[in-house]
C-alpha cells in the first residue's frame, strides 16, 4: 500500500450558454484530506440490515461508511452523494468534527465543510466508498453490510428514516449489484472481502472475491 500522489483536480465549477455556444468555467480543486493506508485494512461499512448486530467500535482504522451510518457510528470518512442526506448530515454538527466527502454539486449548491470526492466515478455511495479506499492507495477491503443480490421492499438499517424509502418501498438493489461487480472486476490488483451479507454470486465468484463470517471478522481484527 503506497500513499496517493493525488494532489487535487480540475472542476467545471459553471457552464454558460449564450449565443448558442457553451462555454465551461473551471476552478481548481485542492487535494483536503491525506491518509496514509500503509499497515491498515479498509473498512467499508453499508447499510444493509446484515450488520445490524455488529459492533462497529471494534472496527480497527480505516473505516469508510456510507450516509446515514454517522447517526450511529462515526467512520474516519463518511461518503454521502445523495443532496438530501448530505442536507442533513451538512445540518449537523457532524460535519464540522468529521471528514465528510461528496460531490462538486452538494458541496457548490449547499455548502458546509465537505471535502470532494476525487476522481468522482459518479456511482453509488457503498461503491464510491470502495473508490475513495482504493484511492487512498488500500489493497485490502473488507466490505461488511452489503445486501443487493436482489430487488424487493427497501431493506437497509434506516428505512423510513429521513431520506430513505419506507419498507413497502421497492428498491432495484440489483443495480448497485452491478456497480459493485463491475468495480471490483476493473480494479484485479484489490482483495475484496465480504461479512456474509446477502452478495451477489457474480461478484463472489469473481477471482479477487471471498466471503467470511462475522466471527471470521472477530477473530481477525482481534
């Protein structure tokens, strides 16, 4: 694991169109937030229902969660690129104590003390946090809270909270499935490892895949 040479990046901060033409102002961007991954896993916390029992204290650095899961744990970087939870989370008092990353267009539209998330892939928050770890410069991912082998009623810690759908709610979990196996299959160098969960095969089938179980978890961070 090496520490990211990245520096920051370039934005179109504005797009004008006048007189038929488009014109783009950009603004440059500054690399905010500088973790260093050697001698550490990467944690990446969902919201699946799957770990609802586990103790995310016990989680050792670098963990990466995603939207609501500051309510109930902090992670040492929470991933929100949905503009209602990051309205809510940029409403706290979280924002300011915590490293918090999102889009250019929360961050430019809303406010609050966000750092941008490099490189954006434009992708879920759960495959986002995978990026921002892999960005980092982590090998190792160990994903727990990952339930999208199907779609069905909203299933996730904190249906029908705010900015989640209720529990009658159908949600296309399948999708971010195929964001996930699709990430994982363009990135061979990782290891991924998921805390049972209910994964997709495709993507536990895939060469640089495991599964183990939350004792597993146990007894390997202990």
């Amino acid at each position: 694991m090496a520490l990211s040479e990245y520096e920051g990046e370039e934005i179109i901060a504005k797009i004008i169109i006048k007189g038929g033409k488009k014109t783009e102002e950009r603004e440059w961007m500054p690399r905010t937030v500088h973790n260093d991954p050697a001698g550490k896993d990467a944690y990446i916390i969902g919201n699946g229902p799957s770990r609802i029992d586990f103790d995310l204290y016990s989680l050792p650095q670098d963990s990466y969660g995603c939207n609501a899961l500051y309510r109930d744990y902090e992670p040492d970087f929470l991933i929100c690129v949905d503009r209602r939870m990051y309205t809510e989370i940029k409403d706290s008092e979280y924002i300011g104590k915590n490293i918090v990353y999102t889009n250019h267009f929360n961050i430019s539209r809303l406010g609050g003390e966000a750092h941008l998330i490099p490189a954006n892939p434009h992708m879920g928050a759960g495959t986002t946090a995978m990026h921002i770890a892999i960005h980092d410069g982590h090998t190792n991912l160990i994903c727990l809270g990952f339930d999208c082998a199907k779609d069905g009623p909203n299933s996730n810690v904190y249906t029908g909270t705010n900015a989640y759908n209720d529990a009658e709610t159908v949600v296309h979990q399948t999708v971010w499935g195929r964001q996930i196996k699709e990430f994982i299959s363009k990135n061979p160098q990782v290891n991924w490892t998921f805390v049972e969960g209910d994964v997709p095969k495709e993507i536990l089938d895939l060469d640089n895949v495991k599964s183990i179980t939350y004792n597993e978890l146990n007894t390997y961070i202990t």
